[in-house]
C-alpha cells in the first residue's frame, strides 16, 4: 500500500483529478517565481527612479533621463504619461473628447489612466492564484471521495471487510485530500502577499501621482504648460495697462 499502489489502481477520474492538481501547482508555482522577481526587479528600479526624481534639478532633467533610460516600473510610466499628456495637449490640432477639458484636466485623466494600467498589470496572475488557493481542496476531496467509493466497493465485492482491509484502500484515498492542501497552501500564501505589495504599491504610486501633477500643473515641467502660464500672466499685464491707459 502506497502513492505507487494507488497510481497502479487509479482509473481515469483520479488521473484526471491528479492531473488538474498538477497543472494547478505548476500555473502557481510559475506565477510565484516570476512575479515574485518581477516585484523585486520593479522596486528596486522603483526606488533608483524615485530618488534620482528627487535629486533632479529640473524636470526637463528628468524627462532626458526618461528618454533615455525607457519606461522600466510603474513610477517612470507615471512620469511618461504625465508629459506626454502635456506635450500633446499642448500641440493639439482639433477638439475631440479624449482632448476636451482644461490642460489639468487633461492630465489628471492621463495620469489615472497610467495608475489603472499599472494596477492591472500588478494584479495579473491574482485571478489564477485566488482560484487554485479555494478550489484546490475541493478537488483534493472529490479525489477523496471518489478512491474511497471504489475502494468500498472492491472491499464488499471481494466479502471481506476486516479493518486491514478497509484501512489500507482508504489511506491511499486520503493522498489526493493532502495533494489539494498542497497545493491550495503555496497559493493562498502567495495571494495575500502580492496583494499586499500591490496595496503597498498603488498607495505609494497615487501620492507620487500628486508631486507629479502638481510639478506639471504650475508649469515646471518640459515648458509647455509652463509657456501657457505665461501667456495668461502676459494677457492679464495687458488688460492692466489698457485699463490704465483708459483711466488716463
């Protein structure tokens, strides 16, 4: 009695049952390692970005940085879109929705744009490792049942119900419980950990959101809105001294 007994006796249920269970275990330990190096490949690039923003003079700086390091985690993608929604508001040629609004309107949108598409893409593989974490048991248990059903049967089939006899059949049932909690626990554990580094992640991704709006809403950025600034600084100076001069 024992796995190799119970995989000579299994029929094509319980192969099925154990093949789900593999392919299940092998979907989340692969979702495991890579995106556990992921995560640690994207903070470590994270903190460079954050702190070399900070230790930028200028955010024209930080835009020939970005040109020429690339996009490489969430906090860079943010600052992308954040001048490239100021470069083309700035050059825009017609009016259509996805331009309409003021140039800080323009940008508060294409800024949440960028946060929901970091937030789905730290959230892919979530889907997979919640499912396996609460079905895997489950199936485990249907194995369970299922070995435990045709062991009773060959027990009153062959008239001897002896505890030896019904002990062995259903402890080899019992293995496919232990290969669901096997693999329900890793994923369980990895879940609730990415979504934590997620949470941790997005909270610290929307405060960094508002330094960046509020650089490139008052015109300290690449100088497009900063030359919008102006010209409105330009045409109150003038209103001033026309209504000065009137006054005279």
């Amino acid at each position: 009695m024992g796995f190799q007994h119970f995989m000579d006796q299994a029929d094509g249920v319980a192969l099925s049952i154990l093949a789900i269970l593999f392919v299940m275990s092998v979907g989340t330990w692969y979702y495991i390692v890579t995106k556990g190096w992921r995560y640690w490949g994207a903070q470590n690039r994270s903190r460079d970005f954050v702190r070399g923003f900070w230790a930028a003079p200028s955010l024209e700086a930080v835009a020939r940085k970005l040109r020429s390091t690339g996009i490489t985690d969430p906090f860079s993608h943010l600052v992308h879109h954040g001048f490239t929604a100021v470069e083309q508001h700035q050059s825009r040629q017609n009016n259509s929705l996805v331009e309409a609004g003021s140039a800080e309107d323009f940008l508060t949108r294409s800024l949440k744009r960028a946060i929901d598409q970091d937030k789905a893409r730290l959230e892919g593989g979530l889907t997979f490792l919640a499912t396996v974490a609460s079905s895997a048991p489950f199936v485990g248990l249907f194995g369970t049942v299922w070995g435990i059903y045709h062991a009773l049967m060959a027990i009153s089939l062959s008239g001897q119900g002896g505890l030896d006899q019904v002990a062995g059949p259903v402890g080899e049932a019992l293995i496919m419980t232990g290969l669901g909690l096997a693999v329900a626990i890793p994923s369980a554990v990895a879940y609730n950990v990415f979504v934590r580094l997620n949470r941790n992640t997005l909270v610290q991704l929307n405060s960094f959101a508002h330094d960046v709006f509020a650089f490139l809403s008052t015109g300290l950025a690449t100088g497009s809105l900063l030359h919008d600034v102006e010209k409105t600084s330009e045409r109150m100076i003038s209103r001033i001294q026309q209504s000065r001069d009137n006054q005279e």
